[in-house]
C-alpha cells in the first residue's frame, strides 16, 4: 500500500477518524468517544471538535448527511461518517503507528531501553 | 435545563456570532445543539463547571483557528485562480526564441546592439553640435528612448509578450524610474506600481473572478509562467542606461576603452543568455554581464579621476563614485534576482502543513 502523503496525523484528527471508523456518529458523540479512546487525554470543545471537523469535510475524508435516528433529527443534528478516503489514510496510520510501537517491543525486549 | 446553563447557552449563543458568517451557516445551529447537549449530560453528572470552563476557554483559540483557515482558503483560492488565470493562455502561440532561432536572438538583442552602437558613435566619434553632458539630460534621453522602446513594448505585448519585448519594457521603465528618483518621485512610482498589484491581487482573493485580473497582468503572468528569465532579462534591459549613467563623465576624460568594454560585456551576455538553455547559466551570465560592466565604468573613474582630478587629493569624491556604483549594482542585482527569491518564497509558504 502507498503511503499517503497526509500522514502522520495530529493526535485529534487521528481520535475523530478512529471514532468514525465503526459507524457514523453525531458531533457530541464523537466528544465523547474521543475522550474514551484516549483515555481522558484529549477532551475536545465544541469548537475544536466542528474546527476539525470542517477541515476533514474540505479534504473529504468524512462526509456529513441529516441524522435518520428521530431524536437527532428533531434537534436537527448532523451525521458524520468516514469515507473510502479517509478510512484509507486512518488504515495507513494505523499501520505507521503499529511500525512505530514494533521496533520499540524489540528493543525492549532486546533490554536496551 | 437550570438557570446556570440557560444563562451560558445565551452566552455560547452570543459567541458563536463571532464566528465567520459561513461558518455559522453550515455550523452555528449543530454547535449549539452539541454544546446544549453536553452542558445536558455533565449537570446531570454534577461536572457542568468543568464543561463550561472548558468550552470558554478554548472558545478564543477554535474561533482564531476558524478566521485562519478561512483566511488560508481564500488565499489557497486566489493562487489557484491566478495560476490558472495564468496558466490557461489566451494568447497566441508563443513564438519561438533566441534558443530556438538566431532571428529571434538578433531580435531580443536589437536593444543592446542599437544603444551599444549609439553610445560608441556617440562617445568616441563625437558628433557636431553634440553637446558635453548630454548623459545627464533626462529630456534628451527621453526623447531617444521613449520613441524607440515605447511602440516596440507595446506591439510586444499585442503579442503576447514574448521575450524580445522584455529588455524594451525594461528599458521604458527603468527610464521612467530614473525621471521619477531626479524629481523626488521614485518613492510614489514605486508605491503606485506595488499599490496597483496589491489591489489587483486583493480583488482575486476577495471575490474570486479570473475576469478582475487586469489584462496586463494576465499577459506577465501567462508570459512568465512560460519562462519566469524572462522578468530578470527584462530587468537586464535597464543595462544601457546603467551605462549611461555610469559613464556620464566619458565626455570630459580621454575616452578610455573602457566604455567600449562595458558595451561589449553587456551585448556578450545578452547574447549568451538568448542562446542558453540552462537557467542557471541564463541567470548567471545576465549577472557577469550587469557586474563586468559597471567594473568597466569603475576602471574608467579610476583612470580618469585618478590621472586628472586626483583621488589622492580628495579621497570623500573617490570613495562617494565607488559607494553610488556599488549601490547601483546591488539594486540591479536585486531586481535579476527578485524572480528567483520570489519562487523561493512561494515554495516556502507551499510547505506541508499537518491536518
């Protein structure tokens, strides 16, 4: 696999992607499970989490459509969902990230850190 | 919901009309949504303190990145628009030139063969009635130069500038450049010229419409992105009048070889750069020319001020020649280089930026 030239991504970006990868979320959710993901690390504000948001639409890694669930759509709320594109560079981070957390195991288990 | 967060919600409410008014569009309502939503769920877990100073807090820093980014889009769109507006040409083929066709050389080189030959006659056959000084008649020179640049530029540039038309239009303005420094104007030319680009840009950036480009404009920028030298040859096109000027005591010493030298130094690298290929070689040799001629017109201060009116004697006249000549080449140097600093910034604002 070519790896994409936007890569490595910011801690936030890569939270919001990973929360978007099982199913299209709502913005409030998408809060929420950042914050799980990261273990209370990163904790975004509404305006952090639509700044980001806006700039991953521009760039079409996610797409954006009208909540279908009736509570949702009473609030008039957003979805947001991963597209082909942006679940492509997420796979791709994920594997840099797993390179990453590979080499230091082995020389951890080499007994030299 | 209780007071407190019905009383913050107006405040968040009042906020978000900070915002840029397309963000608020596409954003405001599932902003305020979301922020209700939290304040909602963190009451109900007694943390809502927290959520609040988290939210204002970063407030500042969410509303500075959104004016940025939008500022940035508009930017990142205006050079998109002018590179097409430059790119996708209008105008007629470009004619080959002075790599391709010595026609075309001769051509580009008319400039400097004609003034290197006037100033030859001129210097060293003098003529009758030809009066001392005539270096420093702004009105002479205007009269010579203006008629002989002005309609040649301005069928070049029917043309779609190519890159004969340059040195012509380098010389034009580089003549007018001079009247406005001798008459305390050179800073309200420059402001003007610079003013008029701004706004042209501004206008692009502001409300994205090719047609806002003025057409000049258009054509420097179509003719540049062919062959961005082209701006620096141009600028090489001043070099007879740097000669002039440089030499505007010839009339008075014993016509040293010098002057003769500058001419052929200038039209040699004029000539070279019309035949190269290799930008590098193009820029440098546009470079050797414009240094090896105003040397030529400091060997002859030298041999002439040092024999007639002594340096020696008066050391403030020898170092003041030397300090305008430098100047004069460091301003030159700077314009056949502006091209290449000009690419060099647009690269650097064109680094990678993480998402």
């Amino acid at each position: 696999m070519n790896t994409p030239t936007e890569i490595p991504l910011t801690e936030s970006t890569y939270f919001i992607l990973l929360s978007l990868s099982s199913k299209p979320k709502h913005g409030y959710a998408i809060m929420k499970d950042v914050r799980i993901l990261s273990n209370d690390r990163i904790i975004l504000s509404t305006g952090t989490l639509y700044g980001a948001l806006k700039r991953l639409l521009e760039q079409g890694w996610i797409t954006r459509s009208d909540d279908s669930d009736p509570e949702g759509a009473s609030r008039d709320r957003k979805v947001y969902a991963l597209s082909r594109h942006g679940r492509r560079i997420l796979e791709a981070e994920i594997v840099r990230l797993q390179e990453l957390l590979t080499a230091a195991k082995q020389r951890v288990a080499e007994g030299k850190i | 919901m209780s007071n407190v967060p019905r009383f913050t919600a107006r405040v968040y409410h009042l906020f978000l009309r900070a915002y840029p008014p397309d963000y608020i569009e596409t954003f405001g309502n599932e902003m305020y949504g979301t922020f209700i939503e939290g304040a909602e769920e963190t009451q109900s877990q007694n943390a809502l303190t927290s959520y609040l100073i988290r939210e204002f807090r970063e407030m500042p820093k969410a509303l500075l990145k959104a004016y940025w980014h939008g500022c940035k889009n508009k930017i990142l769109n205006g050079i998109q628009l002018l590179s097409e507006a430059t790119l996708s040409s209008d105008l007629p083929p470009a004619p080959p030139d002075g790599r391709e066709s010595w026609l075309q050389a001769v051509l580009e080189l008319s400039p400097f063969l004609i003034s290197g030959l006037l100033l030859i006659l001129i210097s060293y056959l003098p003529f009758e009635g030809m009066r001392a000084g005539w270096q420093r008649d702004l009105g002479f020179l205007g009269k010579v130069i203006i008629p002989l640049t002005l309609p040649i530029f301005l069928i070049g540039l029917m043309r779609g500038l190519p890159r004969w038309a340059y040195p012509f239009g380098g010389l034009l303005l580089s003549y007018q450049a001079l009247v406005a420094y001798q008459s305390g104007l050179w800073l309200f030319l420059i402001v003007m010229l610079l003013a008029s680009v701004i706004l042209a840009v501004a206008a692009i950036f502001t409300s994205p419409q090719p047609f806002l480009l003025p057409v000049l404009l258009r054509r420097i920028g179509q003719s540049l992105s062919l062959d961005w030298t082209r701006l620096s040859f141009g600028f090489y096109g001043a070099m007879p009048l740097l000669i002039i000027m440089a030499f505007d005591d010839s009339h008075l010493n014993n016509r040293t070889p010098y002057l003769a030298l500058s001419v052929l130094m200038m039209v040699g690298s004029a000539l070279i750069y019309c035949r190269s290929r290799d930008v590098t070689m193009q820029i440098t040799t546009l470079l050797g020319g414009l240094t090896l001629s105003i040397c030529g017109a400091w060997l002859d201060q030298v041999s002439f001020a040092g024999g007639l009116m002594n340096w020696d004697t008066s050391p403030s006249l020898r170092s003041g020649e030397t300090a305008w000549m430098l100047l004069l080449w460091i301003q030159w140097v700077f314009l056949i280089l502006s091209p290449v600093l000009l690419i060099t910034v647009g690269r650097v604002l064109n680094l990678k930026r993480p998402v």
